[in-house]
C-alpha cells in the first residue's frame, strides 16, 4: 500500500539509496513515530531487511521507504527529507500536522 501525500526528496531518496547500499543486511529505509522526545512524539529512523504485511511503502529515485500505518496517521502530508547543515547531516520530516517541535528536530506534538 501507497500514501501519495507522504513524499521523499530528492536528497532523502539520494541518502537512502547511498546507506542501503553500505549495510548488506538491509533492502529499505524505516520511519517510524514513538512516544517520547520533549515534545511528546519522535521520529525514528532505521534501515531494515523487510516490510510488514500492513506497511505503507513509498518510493522515489531507487529509494524504498516503509511507514506503519499508525505512524502514517501522524506524518500524512509530510516531506521525508535530508538536510547537510553546519550542525550536522540528518533525516528531518517536514511535518504540516505538527503543532510544535523541538530544536533538534527529531520530536515534535500535535
């Protein structure tokens, strides 16, 4: 299963093709959200061999990207992108439903 309305940049899909490629062990790059952070939910990212029956699968430019579909609930209508800045390289969701986030980014409320 697809979700049109959650999209990977070009830069994401890019990172993603590049780390896949580097661990023999895996096929696909996770996104997942969890209780937590300091602003109630995070962001998890991982890489891992398979989907899940029920995962929401997107691709982009040779990159797979698997979502479950409660987290799904939360990130409907985000971008999945990659930023390079002076504090460092990571993973950033572009989230319109979150109400507030973090500075570091990686946890946000709704």
């Amino acid at each position: 299963m697809s979700d049109p309305s959650i999209t990977i940049s070009t830069r994401a899909a890019k990172r993603i093709v590049e780390l896949v490629s580097e661990d023999d062990a895996a096929r696909l790059f996770r996104v997942s959200v969890e209780g937590g952070g300091c602003s109630g939910f995070q962001y998890r990212f991982e890489l891992v061999k398979d989907t899940a029956p029920d995962d929401i699968v997107i691709e982009r430019d040779g990159a797979t990207v698997a979502i479950d579909p409660v987290s799904a609930g939360f990130v409907k209508g985000s971008e999945i992108d990659f930023v390079d800045e002076l504090i460092g390289a990571q993973f950033k969701i572009h989230n319109p439903n979150a109400t507030a986030a973090c500075g570091c980014g990686t946890s946000f409320s709704i």
